[in-house]
C-alpha cells in the first residue's frame, strides 16, 4: 500500500521553474526522507503536499484520497495532514499540553489520556506538561511539536528540517527520539533536510533532491553504496573519486587495479572510492601517499592523504586506535570493489547516470 503519491508535480514562482515533474512514492508507515542542499525546492514540494500552496502541475494523492490534480485542491485543513515546521512553532504563551491538547478532540482534552499517551510516545516526562515552551530545551519543544502533530492521528506527517536549529548532541537524541514515536504511532512520514547523515539514519527510504527533481530514490544503504552518479555520490559523504581506465570489470587508477561493481562501464571513467574502504600500512604492497592532516573525532579520524606519484588528494576513514603520524609515508589498500562512472565525453545520448549502476 503506498501512502502518498506525487506524479510529474511542476511549480514555478514567477518565471523561475522550481520544480521539474518530481515523481514520489511514499510508502504507508515508512519514513521517506527528502534530502537535497539549499534552495533546491525540498520546502516547496513539502508545502504541496500540505496544500499550502498548488503545483502548476501534476497530481497528488493520499492513500485514496486524491488532494490534488487537474487545478482541483483539498484545502490543508481537509487532508489529514500533520506538519512539523523548522522551529516548532508552538502557541507560546500555552502550556504543553494546551499545545498538544490543540489537535485533540474535546472528550480526549477532558480525559487527559490522550496527552498522556502522546508525552511518552515522544519520550517527555509527563511533568513538563505545566510548562509553557520557554521553559523547554529546543529538543523537547520539537518532540511537542511532533505530539501536537500526531495527536489528531494524521495519514502523513510531515516534518520540515525539525532538527536545524538544535545543537548537535541534542540533534542525535531528538532525532532517534522522533524516528521511534513515528514508528510506534504507525505514521506515514516525510521528512525535508540538507543533512545526510539524518538521512541515512533516519529514513527507511532517501529521495534526492537536486536543483528541482528527484535524482534517485532508494533506502539508505543503496544511496550511499551505489550513488547513480558520481555528483550524488559527492553529496552523500566523502568520495575519492579517481580518474580510470576500465577494462573487463577491472578499473586501473591510481590506487592500483580494483574490482568494478558496475560491469556495464567500460572505457575512461571515475571510480568511487568511500573513505573507509581504505586502509593504509606501513610495509608491504600498494601505491604509496604521504599522510597531510589527521581529524581525530574520537571513535574514529579522517586522515587526509596525497597520493604518490600524482599528488591526488585522498581521505582515509579509521579507527582512532591506530592513526600514522602526519608527515608519514603509507601505503595505500582498497578492502572492497568499487562503482564506476563514465566520464562525460563517453555517455553519449545516454541521460546521465542512466543503466550505470545496478540497483539492489
Ligand atoms: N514563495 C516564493 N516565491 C518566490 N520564490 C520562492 C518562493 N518559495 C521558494 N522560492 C524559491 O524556490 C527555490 C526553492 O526553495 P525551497 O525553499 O523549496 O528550497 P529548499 O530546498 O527547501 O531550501 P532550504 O533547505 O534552504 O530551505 C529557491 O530558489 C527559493 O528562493
């Protein structure tokens, strides 16, 4: 069953085209991320969705319910939709609970069940219930926001980078916090942000964004994994990205002769090396690089690296237990195949990223 579906949606403000034909399945009780950088239309396709606005274009449908097609809109109020915005925006000068208590019907308000319910759904000790929203930490006010969204039992909620503003340990907390209430309210959820790593640990499904359409949509690991080109890979974390020459399935580069996940590239390409696929040694075989800088995070580091003979510039994801020392020399190992990307003079009419990888 899918919960929302968005077919060739257009938008344009002006004469500026914001969103190109977006097509979206958004499966019921999933959470789908939209993910893309700023200003590529992520707040605008949410907004349609809402009904806040109407696509120049295309058609809408929730569950059964079509909210939008053919210039004919449900109005917001009518489409049993919740949304959590960037802050909150919760009635300051009322408690939480008149805050929740808002999407709730009167029989549900006298019994105070309901609220009860929606506090530890979200994880809020049901004593801040008294408190007004000054007195909440930004987290907290977020998991009111989403309460008071999911209070009325909505079909889809829908939820606009809710975590932007926190810092980040409460930004992890908040959002693993928000992820189970969604899961355990059974809730349809679309969620918009620019970050991906809330992406790629929130959502059961990622949809990326880039300059108005979706360029690939699939769960986590298969975006990270298997980027359908070499710009989403950019965008998803870091990526050495190599010039080579493949030649049945092998990729000669300069980190050595790798495996190619993608048998149908063949020719001049990029390959896609991640970070942690590389380890580095002080002995034995592989090409050599000289470790520039080291970012220690604690449970691990990036170690930054230029590649002998050519100079290219590599980063190395490890373990913080055994890190070289910078100014070091190394040699440099692939652990795991690799994808492949024809360089652009070698696609020919073929639309980018088209039959390039395979997906799971
Ligand atoms: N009401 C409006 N009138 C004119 N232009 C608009 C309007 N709303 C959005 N835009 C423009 O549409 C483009 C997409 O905006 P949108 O807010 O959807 O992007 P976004 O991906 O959500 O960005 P961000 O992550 O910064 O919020 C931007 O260039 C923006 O300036």
């Amino acid at each position: 069953m899918t919960a929302l579906t968005v077919q060739g949606v257009t938008k344009s403000f002006g004469t500026t085209r914001v969103l190109h034909g977006v097509d979206l399945d958004a499966p019921a009780r999933g959470l789908t991320a939209i993910l893309g950088p700023s200003g590529c239309g992520k707040t605008t396709l949410l907004r349609l969705i809402a009904g806040f606005a109407d696509p120049d274009t295309g058609t809408i449908t929730l569950g059964e319910q079509t909210v939008f097609a053919g210039g004919r809109s449900v109005p917001p109020q009518r489409r049993r939709i919740g949304y959590v915005p960037q802050e909150g925006a919760l009635f300051p000068h009322q408690s939480v609970a008149a805050n929740i208590a808002f999407g709730l019907s009167r029989r549900e308000r006298r019994s105070g069940h309901r609220l009860r319910e929606l506090l530890d759904l979200v994880g809020l000790d049901r004593e801040i219930a008294g408190r007004n929203p000054h007195e909440l930490s930004g987290g907290q006010q977020q998991r009111v926001a989403l309460a008071r969204a999911l209070a009325p039992e909505p079909d889809l909620v829908l939820l606009d980078e809710p975590f932007s503003a926190l810092d980040a340990r409460r930004r992890d907390d908040t959002r693993r916090a928000v992820a189970a209430a969604l899961r355990a309210a059974g809730a349809t959820a679309v969620l918009v942000t620019h970050d991906q790593a809330e992406a790629l640990s929130m959502a059961d499904q990622v949809a990326i964004m880039r300059d108005g359409r979706l360029v690939q949509i699939d769960r986590p690991a298969t975006v990270y994994r298997q980027p359908r080109d070499a710009g989403i890979a950019r965008f998803l974390g870091e990526a050495v990205l190599l010039p080579a020459d493949v030649i049945d399935g092998k990729a000669r580069c300069a980190l050595g002769t790798l495996v190619v996940r993608t048998p149908s590239v063949t020719g001049p390409a990029e390959v896609l090396v991640r970070p942690e696929q590389l380890r580095l040694r002080h002995d034995g075989d592989g090409p050599t690089a000289t470790v520039r800088e080291i970012s220690y995070y604690g449970h691990d580091a990036a170690v930054r690296l230029t590649l002998h003979p050519d100079g290219l510039p590599i980063t190395a994801r490890l373990s913080g237990t055994e890190l070289p020392e910078p100014g070091s020399e190394v040699r440099v190992t692939v652990t795991s195949d690799v994808l492949a990307y024809p360089t652009p003079d070698t696609r020919g009419s073929r639309p980018p990223g088209e039959a390039l990888v395979r997906h799971q």
